[in-house]
C-alpha cells in the first residue's frame, strides 16, 4: 500500500508541478478533469474522483508558499490513495452465529474494511473487482472466541517444577510465543492471562505491536498471594533460595502491602488483578483449599483495584476463601471447585462470575494417576479437587450463577481449550448458552462488549469458522478451519 501512495503521490505531484511552470508565485486551477483521471486507477469510483479532483485544485488555487502547497498536495494526493484503493473483504458465511441473540444464521455476507467489520447482510453479495472475497459458504462462522482464564507462558509438563530453576525470562519468552500461536489458531482471539513471571506483559505488548503472533491478551501479570499462599513462587524450594519476597513479587502480609501490591501490579502494566484466596492444587503445598487471606486484606486488595478501574479474579477451591472473596467484591471466582449452594445464592446475588476451568480439573485428575507426572502432595490434591470441577460448575449453572468461558489453558496442553465446551455442555448448559459464554456474554463480562463479541458493524474484525454446526455438535468446536483477527486472516 505504501508503495501505491508513493508512486501515486508522485504521478499526482508531477501533474501539478506541470501547471506550477506556468505561475511561480501561484498555482492557476488548471488541471484538467481528464488528466486528473489519467493518474487514479481505472477502478476508481467516478464520483469519488470528482470530489478529489475538486479538493486538489481548490489546493492548487490558494495563494500560498510553494513548498506548504507541495506539502498540502501531498497530503490530499496520500488520502487519494487510500480512498481509492482501499480493499475491502467480502465473506461469504454459510452459517453466521448471532451471539447476542443465539441463534444461527444463513447465507449472510460480513464486509470487512481495515480492522472493523463494514456491515452483515443477508444472502451473497458480490465483492466489487479490487475486493477480496472470502468461501466459508460450508462452515458456520461465528465471533472470535475468548478465554477469561489462561497462562500463556507455560505448559503441564513432568519436569514443570524443575524447569522453573532452568530457565531464564528469556526461555520463558520464546516459548510462549508458541503458546500465544496455538491458542489463536484454536480460534481464541482475545484471553486473561491470570498469573506468571512478568513475561506475559511484554508478551502482550509484543502481540498488540504486531510483531509476534498471538490473541489479544488482558493480563494479570503476577498473582498475589499471602507468604506460603498458592501464589508464592519460593514456595517447595529450599530455604537458602527461599529468601522474603514482598508485594515486589506479588506475596503480601497486612492490608497495607496488600495496596502496594495491587499498585505495583499497576505500575508493571497489568490490565488485571488475580488474588489466589485459597490453597491451590498445583502448587508445592500442603493445603489446597484453605482460605489464605484475611478479609481486611482483600478487602484493601479490592478496593484499591477499583480506584484504577480494575477487575479482581480470586482463584478460590474451597468454599470459605471464597466467601471473603465474593464480600471483597471481586468480579470473578475461578474455579469455584468446592462451593457450597450458600455461596452460590450469594455469588447470585452479589452479581459475581464463576470462571469454571472444567479442563484443568479434569486434565490435573487424570495426571495425578501418572507416575512421576506430579509431586506427591500435588498429585493427591488432584485427585481429590480436580474431579470435582465438572459437577459444582452443573449445580453453579443451573443456579443462576453468572458464568464466563475459561479453562485454565497451560494446566492442559494451550489449543485444547474446546475442551470447555464439551465439559460444559455435559454439565447441562446447552450448547448455545455455551458459545455466547466464550463470545458475547465474555465481552460483557469485560466490558468490551461495544469492540468485541458479536460479528456486526462498528465491531472490531475477528471472525472465526468451524466445519459443522456447533448448536447441534458443539464437539466441532475442536475443528476451527478460519481464524481473522481485527481483520487479518490467520489462518484459512
């Protein structure tokens, strides 16, 4: 595109210096409407040439100084370019599902122009001849999919806990760019990353500036947690290596670092706040569902966050963690694995979201029955936590609790999150209850919902397809043929 400006800005400015030669001190308007046409594409838009013809010789007739005149018609010559050759992409949908509404569509046309989806239409429209023009006539096309809950910088492995006194930041950056990659080609455009290094913000900047490959990424940068809490990363090495981290790294003590915590975590570029409010399964620690912070601290860990208009994810297995969490005023509890009913009425009440990561319980369950896979004081954890996932988030449901589509991707292999889908529908939310909660309902959840969410003008170009018929089959979901991202095809 920039080579077409260029060669177009010089074609106009040799038009005009031509009439320059015949004045010096004043440009007559004399370039003729023919001569003007002779430099635009032959596909261009009759009308719209006569209003640029128009605008470029009401330049060329002002009286100004030569150079700010050849400085305006290069300017009017760059936005000539633009308009006249802007390419718009026509995509022809077999099936469109409307998110919003949930229902499914047919035979509908989506134009996209740049990174923002132009209209959607009924029936085949025909592209015009510098258009491109997208078949996706035998798939079922429907928005970009979100993950409220990932770790993009890493993956289940048997020597996870080793690996973390391996590798530097920088093993650590190169291997999520492969994860970022995975999870986007899975058809997941936009994920929360909800705790690691530090990594995951410049990953994410890496993938806004276009220069790597991967979804949109809100994330949490490092989680907080209480000394010894799920989140400690000293916790299960040994003590000379243990030293005394502080809200620096995420582990606080009191309401006071509490504030300093969530402050940092501003100050580091986090888009989110995750506090870990109970034991967790994974982590190399005895307790795997115990409340780990007293209600003054999170209580100081939320309000905080909302003085800079942040959301607060508490991981929570247990059911008094959660409580606390749920009365802080956090926005979501993830995974939920243990809560009672009476957690659910208030959870129904308070307004607050249940991400149910239904794949990681499941995937860290049947692990723990591998060999060597996990320590010992994990694996038991699994076994007794994870397996439970499926069945609290059926009861969560069907009792009214606000739900948002995330699975803990990195527990499990990253492009497996489709996985979700089926646990959920197993646990009795119909399938397309289950596509909005990965589409709208998760643009609502955060509050992006006028960008993202629903494939309709204004909004912002991602666009995914799968073979088959998703309402009916929602294991297709593991088949995502068309990735397009603010516009850009990934994958086709």
């Amino acid at each position: 595109m920039l080579m077409v400006c260029s060669s177009f800005t010089a074609k106009v400015t040799k038009v005009a210096q031509r009439a320059q030669s015949k004045s010096k001190c004043r440009m007559p308007n004399n370039i003729g409407f023919s001569n003007f046409i002779a430099v635009l594409s032959p596909k261009a838009d009759d009308a719209v040439a006569l209003v640029l013809y128009k605008m470029v010789n009401f330049l060329l007739d002002q009286p100004i100084l030569i150079q700010m005149r050849k400085i305006l018609l290069s300017g009017a010559a760059l936005l000539l370019s633009f308009s006249v050759f802007a390419q718009k992409t026509y995509i022809h949908a077999g099936k469109l599902f409307d998110a919003k509404a949930g229902k499914m569509l047919t035979e509908q046309t989506i134009v996209v122009e740049g990174n923002l989806i132009l209209s959607v239409a009924p029936g085949y429209q025909n592209p015009g001849s510098s258009d491109q023009a997208i078949d996706l006539k035998s798939t079922t096309v429907m928005p970009g999919l979100m993950d409220m809950h990932v770790h993009i910088e890493s993956e289940t492995s048997p020597t996870r806990y080793v690996d973390g006194f391996r590798e530097n930041e920088a093993d650590i950056a190169f291997k999520s760019l492969a994860f970022a990659e995975k999870t986007l080609m899975a058809g997941f455009t936009t994920v929360r990353d909800l705790g690691g290094s530090g990594v995951n913000i410049a990953l994410r900047n890496a993938i806004a500036a276009g220069k790597v490959v991967g979804p949109r990424i809100y994330t949490a940068g490092k989680a907080i947690a209480p000394t010894g809490g799920h989140a400690d990363p000293t916790n299960g090495v040994r003590r000379s290596l243990m030293g005394d981290p502080g809200p620096d790294q995420g582990v606080i003590n009191g309401p006071f670092e509490a504030r300093k915590a969530v402050r940092q975590a501003v100050k580091y570029g986090s888009d989110v706040i995750k506090v870990t409010a109970t034991g967790g399964v994974l982590s190399v620690a005895r307790d795997g569902s115990a409340p780990q912070f007293q209600q003054d601290e999170l209580d100081a860990v939320v309000q905080t966050a909302k003085d800079f208009g942040m959301h607060v994810a508490a991981h929570a297995h247990g059911d008094e963690g959660m409580q606390r969490a749920v009365l802080a005023g956090v926005h979501s509890i993830e995974h939920g694995t243990l809560m009672s009913e009476a957690t659910m009425k208030l959870m129904v009440e308070k307004g607050t979201y249940l991400v149910p990561t239904i794949t990681a319980g499941m995937t860290a369950a049947q692990l723990a029955d591998v060999p060597g896979y996990y320590p010992e004081v994990v694996a038991e954890k699994a076994r007794r936590i994870g397996a439970q996932s499926q069945s609290t988030f059926g009861k969560a449901y069907k009792s009214g609790v606000k739900i948002a589509f995330g699975t803990d991707a990195g527990v499990y292999p990253h492009g497996d999150n489709y996985r979700e889908f089926i646990y959920m529908t197993e646990a009795g939310m119909p399938n397309i209850e289950a596509l909005q909660s990965a589409t709208y309902q998760n643009a609502i959840f955060m509050g992006i919902e006028d960008k993202l969410g629903q494939v309709e003008a204004g909004k912002i170009a991602d666009i995914v397809a799968v073979n088959g018929d998703p309402i009916s089959d929602i294991s297709v979901m593991k088949n995502v043929v068309f990735v397009m991202k603010e516009g850009k095809v990934f994958k086709k």
